[in-house]
C-alpha cells in the first residue's frame, strides 16, 4: 500500500512548490547585481583579451595597438576580484548569505586569467629589455637572407647605471645579456658540420619555423618563428663550424624579435630547447 502510494504521481501542491522553488532561485539570480558585475566583468576581461591577440595576428591593427589593450584587461580581472571580496566583505556585515553561483563563477575565471599575465608580469620585472639572444656574445651569427631589424641596438637598456658608465648599446646588451642568461652558449656536437644543419631543418620544419634559408656545406641556416596569439614572428639564425679535423661541430645560434623592445625571456627559452633537441645534451661547447 505504502509502495503504491510512493509510486503515485505529484500532487499539483507538490509540483507548484518545486516550479515555485525554480522560480526564487531565478530571482536570486536575477537580484545579485554584484554576482552579474563580477561575472561580466570577468569574462569581459577574457574576450578582450584574445580579441587583441586575434586583432593583431590577423592584422587589424599593429602590435602596439594589441599589447596596449592587455594591462586594461588585467585591470578589468582585478576590478572583478575586488567587487567580489567587498561584496563577500559586505554580506557577512550584514548577515547575509553570499550568492555564490555568479560570485564564484567570476572569481575563478578572474583569478585564472590574472594568473596567466602573471606569468609574462613577472618575466618583463625579472629580466632585461632586451630582444637579441646569441649563444656567442663576441661575434653573433649573422643573417644574410634575412634582414636584422634597424632599431637592433636602439633602446638598450642602462645608460643611467653607474656600472655600465661609458659603455656603448651593444656592450650594455652583452652585460644585461651575460647576467639574465649565462647559460646560453655554444654547444659542440660529435657530427660533421652538414650533417647538423640538416638536421637543424629537420627540428626547424618539425617547429614549423620558416626555412628561408639553408646551407649545409658552409653551416648556415635562417629561419622564421611565428608564436603566441598574437603571431609574433623572430628570426633565427643557426652557425655551425668544423672543430676536430671536421668530426665534430660547434654550433651557436642567435634568435632575435622582429617586434617590442622585451621578448619577456621567448628567445633564450627557444635557443635553449632547440639547442637540446639538437645535440642531446646542454653541455656547452669548449673554446
């Protein structure tokens, strides 16, 4: 009897209260204007973001105009996060119980977001304005395809510092570039010259760099990099010399930004990983 009584269908009661019960929960929502404002303003700071980065890898506007646009939207995230907490701060003031549902869901898109231009924050405050990184210092490989950008030397930093006094651009990038990287250099690999830039296009095609150009009797090769959402292109330039009566090589390779006056740490991170993949080792090579 008991059974059948369970199996019976709701009474209209029952099933206004549950249709009631939908209903203030759309209300609530509908009545947290601080759960929307987090929200919007969240997911607001995304969509812009990736539509400068869309904007500038398609050419609608210049790259100056597309990084221009992302410290607002890092300041839309944290605008998000403060209402947020004041808001939080405000309902247990009060005695309220916070509406967690928009509030929660704005603040962890935020915090994400916030989380991801931290990353490029704390690389552009840590390292050095500069975009030229070599492996060798005293004499870079040099581009003979591809052309290195006019303002190359222009804008480096520490003119004003009292330990680099009297220095000129390229001497100040060598001082800044030691400090940041002292691990890039050269490496040696136990292969005739031809054999390591072919395989240098190999990894090179296998990245989807640009090869313009390859040489692997002289042991030379350019190539272009296109990276990031917002399609940034570097070229590089790979050298390799005989060393061992031509059993072995010495490769140095030089990554350079068409773009920005601070590749916030890309250039020596691909030198480093490609340099790896290429010999098997890190081990830099004996002068």
């Amino acid at each position: 009897m008991n059974s059948q009584q369970e199996q019976q269908p709701q009474t209209g009661h029952q099933a206004a209260g549950m249709d009631g019960s939908g209903h203030k929960k759309l209300a609530m929502l509908r009545k947290d204007p601080k759960g929307w404002a987090v929200l919007v303003l969240s997911v607001v700071a995304v969509i812009a973001f990736f539509g400068a980065a869309f904007g500038t890898g398609i050419g609608l506007w210049s790259w100056k105009v597309g990084m221009a646009i992302v410290p607002w939207t890092g300041l839309l995230a944290l605008v998000a996060l403060a209402i947020a907490a004041f808001g939080i701060f405000w309902d247990r003031r009060k005695g309220r119980k916070t509406h967690w549902l928009l509030t929660g869901l704005g603040v962890i898109i935020s915090l994400v977001f916030v989380g991801y231009l931290g990353n490029y924050v704390m690389a552009r405050v840590s390292l050095p304005a500069i975009h030229d990184i070599t492996t060798d210092l005293a004499d870079p490989p040099q581009f003979s395809a591809l052309t290195l950008r006019a303002d190359n030397w222009d804008k480096i930093p520490g003119v004003d510092d009292k330990q680099m006094s009297g220095m000129n651009p390229r001497q100040r990038w060598a001082t800044l570039h030691q400090r940041a990287y002292p691990d890039v250099r050269s490496v040696r690999i136990d292969q005739p010259v031809s054999q390591v830039i072919e395989k240098a296009k190999r990894l090179a095609d296998d990245r989807g760099w640009e090869v313009v150009s390859v040489d692997p009797e002289s042991g030379h090769l350019e190539a272009t990099a296109t990276f990031s959402l917002f399609r940034f292109k570097d070229d590089i330039v790979i050298r390799a010399r005989a060393a061992q009566n031509g059993d072995a090589s010495v490769i140095d390779m030089r990554s350079v930004s068409r773009v920005s006056d601070h590749d916030l740490g890309v250039n020596a991170k691909r030198v480093r990983q490609f340099l790896s993949d290429l010999s098997g080792t890190t081990t830099a090579a004996s002068r």
